[in-house]
C-alpha cells in the first residue's frame, strides 16, 4: 500500500505547477485565501455572536432584522448572504438548521458548508429525528427542551445565536469570539466555556 501524501504538500505542489504554467498568479490566490480567512467564514459569524452576547442592543437588532445587523459586525453580503435570519437558543428551546432540499447555507457568515449538513441521510433525519440526530452528534439536550428545525432555503438563510455559557462573563468580545464554533451556529453544537 503506497503512503498517502498530506492535503496541505498536494495543495502546495498544485499551486506551484499551476503558477509554473502561467494559469494562476500567486497574489490573486493570495487575496482568494485571505478573503475567505478575514472575510467570509465561521469568523463573521463568532463575531456576530460575541456582539449580541455583550451589547443588549445589538441583540435586538439582530434578532429583529438580522441582514443589516450582521453588516455591522461583518461582511455578510453577497451570494447566500442577501438575507439571513437569527433565532436564539435558550435553556428551554434549541434551534438546529438544516436544508431538506440541497444544501443552503449562510456562507458569508459561516464559512464552506462542512460535508454532513450536506449528506442526505443529516437533511432527512434531522427533520424527523432532531433529537437522535443531535445526540449523535455529541449534543445531548434534555427531554424538557423543545428542539425547533430551522429550513434554510433560497430565500432565508438562518443562523443560531447560541446560549453563552456560564462562567463567561468576565471575557472581552475578542475572547467570546474565540469560543463560538460554526457547528453552535448551526445548532448541532453549544459554545463551552474555556
């Protein structure tokens, strides 16, 4: 069996024949990368939840119009981005996202969308089996907590603003965003504290 070469020598190896060649110009590539590093990704949206974790206003804002609201905080235009809803999860209701048709998803916010929400077996049983599903996933939610399946569509994106965690309160903006994953922003996942 021949050893399997990493991802990040195969990328690296690609780009070097790629610009060799004269087909992609090394700062294009650049500005490609940083744009989806700075830009667009899980990033925009932990810094959407760390703002509405700490500014009461921004919260209402968000969860009133949540389209200009991420504008504020981070770049949120643009395809899969024209018009994204928030839900907030609470100690008594959970929001988990899904698309049933194909895979929309809040790209400006969240990033690529990871390979499960895509999978058809994710977008038939989170329907039907939120619970199951969730549990699965590593998220055990008590019997008492009503679960809400959120459809994202062509027309709505939507977004989960996690419960913060205990124990957070002392931390700046900048430390909260670290602690926002993009699976709490789907629902399948809480934020911990550090």
């Amino acid at each position: 069996m021949t050893e399997r070469i990493p991802a990040s020598l195969r990328t690296e190896a690609l780009e070097q024949l790629l610009t060799e060649r004269g087909l992609v110009d090394p700062a294009v590539m650049d500005t490609f990368i940083a744009n989806y590093e700075t830009n667009v990704g899980p990033l925009n949206g932990a810094r959407v939840v760390a703002r509405a974790w700490v500014d009461p206003e921004y919260r209402a804002r968000l969860l009133a119009d949540a389209t200009p609201a991420i504008k504020e905080v981070a770049w949120g235009g643009g395809a899969n981005g024209e018009h994204i809803v928030v839900v907030e999860n609470t100690p008594e209701v959970h929001n988990v996202v899904v698309c049933t048709l194909c895979s929309c998803y809040p790209w400006p916010v969240l990033g690529l969308p990871p390979s499960w929400y895509k999978d058809p077996a994710y977008r038939a049983r989170v329907v039907r089996e939120p619970r199951t599903v969730l549990a699965e996933m590593g998220l055990e939610l008590g019997e008492d907590v009503e679960i809400v399946v959120r459809d994202s569509s062509s027309e709505v994106r939507w977004l989960v603003l996690p419960e913060r965690p205990a124990g957070t309160e002392g931390l700046s903006e900048e430390e909260l965003t670290a602690l926002v994953t993009r699976d709490a922003m789907v629902g399948v996942a809480k934020v911990s504290a550090p």
